[in-house]
C-alpha cells in the first residue's frame, strides 16, 4: 500500500490584486512613525556642550530643543530629560564662570594701573 501525497509549496510572494493599496491597514489611515528628532538632538547638543559650552549658544539651543521635545515626543523622554539636564547644567556652568571672571576682573581692576 502506497500512498503519494502531493503537496504544494506556497507562493512565497503573494501577488496583490491591481489596484489595491499595499501596506495600507484596512481603516485607510496610515499611522505616522514616531518621530524622535528633537530628542535626539537635545541628548546630542548636551553632550557637545560638555566641550562647546562656552560659545553659551550651544547648551541654549539644546535647552530649547530638549523642553519641545518633552512636549512632542512623549515616546522618546528619557532622551529628552538627558537632553535638558545636560544642557542646563552646561548653561548654568558657563552662567557662573562668565560672572566669576567678570568680577575677577573688576576686583583686579584698580592694580592694573600700578
């Protein structure tokens, strides 16, 4: 007694009927892909200012960044949190050193003229 059994492979590519959309859910609306630019690039901008903080205009930008980010991005937080925490304590590093020089140089002022 034998017995053949055929069996068909699948299709591996299923070919779509024409006309119909590919890769379009069945409601018709397609669902952005999360965007996480402004996180990124507040995390990105706060690790730059650890070298850069002293043009003052690199840990502001990345502060600016960072609180939009936690705003639109709700997905990617934890970067934007990063983000803000280093670029806010960059700014307020570059804060205390500009006005500690300035008034390093106003106590020094009268022996300039010596």
């Amino acid at each position: 007694m034998t017995t053949t059994a055929t069996t068909t492979a699948p299709a591996p590519f299923a070919e779509a009927p024409v006309g119909a959309s590919v890769g379009v859910p069945a409601g018709g609306s397609v669902v952005a892909p999360a965007s996480n630019g402004f996180s990124i690039s507040s995390l990105v901008l706060g690790i730059v200012s650890i070298f850069a903080s002293f043009t003052f205009f690199v840990p502001v930008v990345g502060l600016v960044l960072g609180i939009m980010a936690l705003k639109r991005e709700p997905a990617s937080r934890t970067m934007a949190i990063w983000g803000v925490v280093l670029n806010g304590v960059m700014l307020a590093g570059t804060v205390i050193a500009t006005l500690g020089a300035l008034v390093f140089g106003l106590v020094m002022l009268p022996f300039a003229f010596i």
